[in-house]
C-alpha cells in the first residue's frame, strides 16, 4: 500500500429500484448505466481509459485521473449524464428504465494493490446514502433522471465560483446524517432551480436535532414546479419539467 495519498475527484451513481425487476432487466440498465456514464465523462473531456472504476453492482464507483478538471466534473458532467438518461428511459419500458443517485466529492486516496482507499471514499459512499438524495429522486418527476449531492468541499472548491454552465440557483444546501456522519452538502436536479438560498443562520448551521435526518431551509419554484422544504422532511408538488 502506498503510503503518499493522492489527491483525485471522484464519482458514485446507485440506480433507484433496481431490485425486484429481474436478472434480464438488470442486465440491461447496467449496460445502459456503463454506456452513458462513460460518454458522459469522454464528452466532458475526460479519459475514460485513465479512469479506475468500480462495479457496484447496480451502479458504479468512479476515481478520476489525476489531470480531470474538476469543474467539468458539475458541469457539464452531470447535464451529459441526465439527457443521455432522459432519452433512453423515453424510449425504455418501465423495467429497463433507469434514474440514478449521484454523488460528487474530491480528497486523497491510497492505491492498495491496484485497489483504492481512504477516508475519501467513504465519505463519497455516505453522500450517495443521504436520506436527502434518496427522497429527493423518489419525489422528483420522471423526466428528471438524476439527483446529485455534492460534498461541501466540491461546491466550494467548483460550483460557488459560478463556472459557465452552473447555475447557482440550481443547487440547495441540506444537512443529514449517515452512520457516525454529520454533515452539510448540496443537492442540485439537473433541469431544475431552486432559487438562490441565503446565507444560513448560525443556529441552520447547528447539528439537526435528536431524531431528525436531515434539515433543508427555503422555498424555490421552477416554472411551476414547488420545492417546499421543512426540517427532517422534503416536500416536492407542482408541475413536471422538461
């Protein structure tokens, strides 16, 4: 194992229900997860080849090269991913049709023979488990195929300088925990807006009381669509986008 960590950006997706559908259907959303993942990075500009990544079964773990360019990671990463997603599950029948939790994070990792480790990558794993993530892709419509949470660490270091193509109002600040994990990361739907959120208050930036699981503050729309929000719950009604 080596003991110089290096520092790399890196990717889960998890398909929603995936279980339940059948060997056949499983088959066929995780070809179709493979393919749209890896044109999505190679048209973001990023070597698919220089990328190491992870079967997980019903999604995919992946470390970027050391070279990525972490704003291609936002943007235009995630909008590839959710309208190669969208025109497939247009065409796919309810058992082939696939929507996908994303999380992003960056850090330093540990090549261990050919395998990777490191406190970075289970943080990744519990931004992909958020109870925030979850419930907002279950309560989004089906034309949005993707829900991402990035890591605090990613929206600053990326989406808060406002690169071309990120749109700061697509992306709301949550709060939850994970196993022995407390704490904040943003929740952006590829084709939807939440409305610029305020800066939070010094009790917002408290830990969630005992028994909550997560905290979101502000209301947004988007051309119809509510976002209604409520500590511990996460409430969507309105129209469908897209």
């Amino acid at each position: 194992m080596s003991t110089d960590p290096q520092y790399r950006s890196m990717l889960a997706v998890d398909v929603e229900k995936s279980t339940g559908r059948g060997d056949v259907a499983l088959l066929h959303f995780r070809r179709t997860l493979f393919r749209v993942l890896q044109e999505s990075i190679t048209e973001s500009g990023i070597d698919w080849n220089a990328c190491h990544v992870e079967d997980l079964g019903d999604g995919m773990k992946v470390v970027f090269p050391i070279n990525a360019v972490r704003k291609r990671l936002v943007h235009p990463l995630l909008h590839e991913l959710t309208i190669r997603l969208r025109a497939h599950n247009k065409l796919a029948g309810s058992s082939t049709r696939v929507r996908v939790r994303a999380a992003l994070h960056a850090g330093d990792v540990h090549l261990d023979d050919g395998r990777l480790a490191g406190g970075s990558l289970a943080m990744l794993a519990r931004l992909l488990d958020a109870p925030p993530l979850r419930d907002a892709l279950d309560r989004a419509p089906e034309s949005a195929p993707v829900a991402a949470l990035l890591s605090q660490h990613v929206y600053d270091e990326v989406v808060r300088h406002g690169y071309p193509g990120i749109d700061l109002d697509a992306y709301r600040r949550v709060q939850f925990t994970v196993k022995e994990t407390t704490t904040f990361a943003w929740l952006h739907i590829p084709g939807l807006s939440f409305g610029r959120a305020p800066e939070p208050t010094q009790q917002q930036q408290q830990q969630p009381a005992a028994g909550a699981t997560y905290s979101q503050t502000n209301n947004a729309t988007n051309g119809g669509r509510t976002f209604s929000t409520q500590t511990g719950d996460l409430n969507l009604s309105g129209k469908d986008f897209g």
